[in-house]
C-alpha cells in the first residue's frame, strides 16, 4: 500500500514538473483560474469581456460627449471592480452589472446589460462618478 502511495506521489510531482515547464506555464494558469473561479467579480466580467458588445443610442451619444472610442470604454472591464450594490442580478431576462474604473483621468461607472441566453452584452450608459448623466 505505501508503495502505491509512493509511485502516486512521483508520478504526480513529474507531472506538476512537465506543466511548469515551456514558454507558458500552464500549471500556474490553470491553479489561477481554479483560485479565481468564486471571485465573483472575474466571473462577470470573464463574462462581459468573452461575449460581442453593442452600444445603445444613449452610450454612444455619451461616447461623443466625453471623447471616447468604443475600444477605449471596454478598457474599463480590465481592472474594473463590479459595484454589486447597484447591480441588479436577478433582473429578467437580462442582468444589470455596474462596473467602475478609472479611465483617461475620468472616474467612471458603466452600466452593462447582460443577456445570458442570447449572449448579449451592451453598454446601457456610462458617467463620471460623483456627476450628472448626460445624453438623456
């Protein structure tokens, strides 16, 4: 029985061994997506990021005003932080996710609409914290 345990063992430490090694260490990638995986907040955005994004008439008038590309505003999903207090995920059909990040000196807050089964992500609007919308 120890034997087993043993062969177990070395068979398990060469193949951590073999997915560290290589231009991608695939062991480290994989622990990482396991640690993160009730990190709610990299879910939803896992989710905002992996899906086609639209913009509504609102957005993209808000886009015009403040002198942003659509490509610059969806930089706010890389290290933006979900505010779940004025989220609403249990919205039918589509969910309502709130997230903020700090982009080009503008602190912002952007509202996402998120339809799981259409796969479905727009941009609703989007402000600077702590001001009035515009484009109503």
């Amino acid at each position: 029985m120890l034997r087993r345990f043993i062969f177990f063992g070395f068979g398990a430490l060469i193949s951590i061994i073999l997915l560290s090694l290589g231009p991608e260490n695939r062991f480290k990638k994989t622990f990482y997506n396991y640690v993160d995986y009730f990190n709610m907040n990299k879910r939803v955005i896992y989710h905002l990021k992996n899906n086609s994004v639209d913009f509504s008439v609102k957005a993209e008038c808000q886009l015009i005003y403040y002198d942003f590309t659509e490509e610059e505003l969806l930089k706010v999903l890389d290290d933006g932080k979900v505010n779940f207090r004025l989220s609403d995920r249990d919205m039918k059909p589509c969910k309502y996710f709130v997230l903020e990040n700090k982009l080009n000196g503008f602190d912002l807050m952007v509202n996402f609409k998120f339809c799981n089964k259409d796969n479905l992500v727009e941009v609703v609007s989007f402000k600077e914290k702590g001001e009035k919308e515009v484009c109503y």
